[in-house]
C-alpha cells in the first residue's frame, strides 16, 4: 500500500461500533485445498529475498522480481500480454529529486518578510519538469480547494484565484462519505482544481484534524524519496499542471504566520474544519516566494502481463482484471546511517504470491470470461504501474469488466472477516459476500475511513477509468477468541508496514493466506462465469464520475 500523502484526507474518528472484535466465526465450510501453502510461501519467500533489494521501482532487483513472476505466468501456461508478445509492458517514468538546500518559502506581510524553515515548518516536493523555480505571488485562501457538483459545493466560487497562489486545508468536509471525499479531497483533484481556476502554485495547510490522524513529523522521513511519475506519449508526467510552478505543505506553526492578519482567524477556520462547519475562503494578506530546485532522470520499469483466455466465444473477449504492485521501497538509509533493505514481504510480495496462487487455480477450471493478471510497477511512487496499465491497457479498455486488488494482506493472525474498500459502489458486493461465506469469512464494512485506503493503492486507477474494482484487505476479528485481531492489525501496521522489519521472517499465518487466496478465487470464478458484467449501482458517484 502507499503511504498517505499528506493532501490526502481523514475524517471522523475510528467508529468504535465497527471495531467490535472477538465475534465467534462461522465454521470454515469449504475447504482450501485449491491453494498450496508451500507455494505461496516460496513465492514471498524469494520476492523479499534481501538479494532484490528491496525491489524499488527501476532498480535491478525489481527487474529479476518481474522475470521471475513472467517465468511464474510461462510455468503456469499462461499466455503473454504485455507489449510485443511478451510479457512486459515497459512503463516510461520521469524522476527528480529536490536540490538539497533549494527549498524555500517566504510570506511578505504587512511587518516584514518571514522566512520558514524546512522541514521544521514546510516541506516541498520536487518538479517532475521544470530545473528551476522562483514563484512570487499574492494570496488567496480556497478553504478545502474543492470542486465537487455531487454536493453543491465550491471553494472557488466568488474568488479570484488567477495568477495568485492558492492556498487550501488538507482534506475535506468530514460529512462526505469517506471514499468519494477520498477521491475528490486527494492530492491529484486539488491540483487540478487549482491549475483549471488559473492558480499559479499552492500552498496546503496542515490542520489540528489532520494532525490527529497523520502527525506533520511522519512526512520526515520521506523528505529525500524521489518523486516519479509516468509520461505520456508526448514525455508529459501524467497528471503534471505546467501552470502550478511551486507548492509547499505547511505545519500548524507556519499556517499560523500565513494567516496573520487574515479576514477570518486560523483558529475560528480549524475549529469550523472540526466542528465539520462550512469553511469559506477569502483573500489573504500579502504574498509568498515559492522556490526550488529539482533534478531529473528518466527510467522505465516494466508491468508484468498475462492472460488466461476464457471458453465462452463471446465471453472470452471480456476480461477480469487482477492487479498487484511487485515494486516496493528499496534501500533507505537507517537511523544509524548503515542501509536498510526493505524487503516487503507482507507490501506486497504477499498479494503477487496470492495473485500468482489466483492463477494456478482458475488456469485448472472452466470459466467463460478471460482473466488478466497485471503485476505492477511504482506503486509506492502513487499508484504509477496502474495508471499507467489503465490508460494504456493491451486489451480494449472497455473489455475489462471489473479489477480485483491486492495489496499488503495482513496475514498475520487467523482473521475471521474481510474487508472489501470499493464494494459498496458496485454489485461486486454481492459477490465479495458470496466468495468470502464460501470460505467460512464474513464481509465487514470499512473500520478506519479515515485512513483513505480507497485512494491508496492500484484499483482506484482502474475506478478511474470507469471499471468496478475492489480492493479486499483482511479485516479486524481474529478466529482465535483470545486473541484482538485489531490490537494485531494495528501492531503490524505500527511496527511493519514500510518498514525495513516486513520481511519473511515475520510470522506469516499460511493457512490464512491460502484462505485468502480462495476467496479471491471465488470471486474471480463468480465473476467469469455469471452471465451479466459486474456493474456500478444505479446512480453511484464512481459509476458516474468516469464514465
Ligand atoms: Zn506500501
């Protein structure tokens, strides 16, 4: 899974109803004999070998990962689907990296120019394109910075945002429901909002909301990771505004000083963000300096592709996409300053051996519709192997019926309940409900919206171009009545998840594992052979924004 960016959102706290641990499951009902514990095991036990490195995306040990799962697709008979008959697609990315020192940002007030100190009060990314940038514009505040139809709301309207910098909260109106404000409240949406109302670059304000769920500290340790994103056929970074020319993510302290003298004060804006109160913007007192420096490389990193063609002659030409990222973080310097290899056993060498598992399985029965399986790249760099795949699919775009995810199953304890981000849009809830009872599972409904997680790994590439798609995630009750599955859930994502420490040793629970991987075989099996596509529901936001 990627981490969470800071323009990304939250809302309401935890709802304690929905953490209910400890219910007695049903007995297992169906047996998992399809899956082979021993296999899946070899698989994660080779991907995060420390001899990969890590796989990050680019490097060499990420390609020997991706020769291995296409040998793995050739093993198994399944056919090629990549560019050119072969396996791979190769994906074309742009990365640069902040100039050491070059990041500043100063306000012009009305007592003097304030320079802020990086990182203690601002961070910055660096630009996918331009070398060198000096931005020196007026202020405008936008509140959120979104556009949304669906709720009638603006935070443009009435504003004049040309040529000045806009500058927003983090996240959204904490009534939305999660995933759509998830979508609409991202990183990625907000630029575009900005960049379409004629924003010369951004400034994102952290809140005392925001604070709670994702501390401004935890971005420290990303300061130096790259930024990388695909490029078009014209070499444009997808999703790149040309016209925003700087952007920098302030803490609390510095919001403070942006805002000195402002119509409104900060503290009646945080406290109306809290309150879930509308939250109005206005001109804001004098002007800011936005300036960077950024280097650039460019690189590819293949997808890896295969299909497994289905019986029926008119079904066969649909497809069921699963996805996967194979790309994980790499080698970061520890805290002593030795390397760390980040090895991502549980993120995500566990969900391409549970794909690849998939695979094994349905290649051995009838089924109507084609299944492609996609091993992704740049996951972790946002989503980048998806998006790319999505935009620039071997098979007809319209071909591909519904995506089923996975990325980093926490299988570290006998979990009793799954959890599926994205079924509520769409009839593969029934189905997901189905696949999951037969494997004596319980579907439970999203325990921590606040996290995002819909925005947060591949499928939402594939929601975006208007494909249903789940994403299935292990939930929070344990089969073992002594045990709290969230108290261990919430250890692995505290003491693992991207962390050096997510490496094969970890206590993997197989059997849960295979478990796993037969419900996903169950749904895939339900979904190549009921006779209707799966469908967005009548009227849903996500069937409606993409198609
Ligand atoms: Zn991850």
């Amino acid at each position: 899974m990627s981490r969470h960016f800071s323009e990304l959102a939250c809302t309401a706290a935890m709802s304690a109803s929905l953490l209910l641990a400890g219910c007695a499951p049903t007995e297992i009902s169906s047996s998992t004999s399809e899956v082979s514990q021993a296999q899946l095991r070899g698989h994660i036990e080779f991907l995060a070998a420390d001899s990969l490195k890590g796989r990050d995306t680019g490097s060499v040990g990420y390609q020997v990962a991706a020769d291995y799962v296409a040998a793995e697709f050739s093993k198994l008979g399944l056919k090629p689907a990549g560019n050119s008959g072969s396996y791979f697609q190769e994906v074309p990315l742009v990365e640069a990296r902040r100039v050491k020192g070059s990041a500043g940002v100063t306000l012009h007030t009305s007592g003097g120019d304030v320079v802020l100190q990086f990182p203690q009060q601002f961070t910055m990314r660096p630009d996918l394109v331009e070398a060198s940038q000096q931005l020196t514009a007026d202020l405008v505040f936008v509140g959120y910075g979104i556009v949304a139809d669906e709720y009638d709301h603006d935070d443009y309207r009435g504003l004049e945002v040309e040529g000045k910098i806009a500058v927003m909260l983090t996240g959204r109106p904490q009534s939305w429901p999660t995933e759509e404000g998830a979508h609409l409240g991202s990183g990625r949406q907000k630029a575009r909002y900005a960049a379409e109302h004629g924003a010369v670059g951004r400034i994102i304000v952290h809140t005392p909301r925001d604070e709670k769920v994702f501390p401004y500290e935890e971005n420290f340790p990303y300061l130096d990771v790259p930024r990388m994103n695909w490029l078009d056929g014209t070499g444009k970074p997808d999703a790149y505004w040309p016209q925003l020319q700087g952007d920098a993510f302030l803490n609390l302290d510095a919001a403070a000083e942006l805002f000195a003298g402002a119509p409104t004060p900060l503290e009646e804006i945080y406290q109306a963000d809290t309150e879930g109160k509308p939250v109005r913007g206005f001109e804001l007192p004098g002007a800011a300096t936005l300036s960077r420096q950024s280097s650039h490389r460019k690189l590819s990193s293949p997808n890896i592709v295969a299909v497994l063609e289905g019986s029926d002659p008119k079904l066969k030409q649909e497809y069921l996409v699963y996805s996967a990222h194979l790309d994980h973080l790499g080698v970061i310097k520890g805290e002593n300053g030795e390397d760390d290899i980040y090895n991502g056993a549980m993120d995500n060498a566990a969900g391409i051996a549970i794909m690849l598992e998939t695979a094994r399985a349905l290649q051995q029965q009838p089924l109507k519709r084609s299944v492609l399986f996609v091993a992704v790249t740049g996951e972790e760099k946002g989503l980048l192997g998806a998006g790319y795949y999505a935009r620039n699919p071997t098979v007809p775009r319209d071909a591909m019926v519904a995506n089923i995810n996975l990325d980093m199953p926490v299988l570290v304890f006998p979990f009793a309940d799954v959890i599926a981000f994205g079924a509520d849009h769409s009839n593969l809830k029934s189905t997901v409900e189905k696949a999951a009872h037969q494997a004596g599972i319980t579907l439970t409904p999203d325990p921590m919206p606040e996290q995002a997680i819909f925005v947060r790994s591949d499928h939402y590439r594939f929601v975006q171009q208007g494909i249903p798609a789940i994403y299935l995630a292990t939930g929070f009750t344990s089969k073992n009545p002594e045990e709290n599955g969230e108290v261990l859930w919430q250890k692995f994502n505290k003491e693992h998840y991207h962390q050096a420490s997510d490496q094969a040793d970890l206590p993997i629970d197989y059997e849960s594992a295979a478990i796993f991987t037969q419900i996903n075989i169950n749904i895939g099996r339900d979904i190549c052979n009921q006779e209707q596509r799966p469908a967005w529901n009548e009227g849903d936001f996500f069937g409606r924004a993409f198609n």
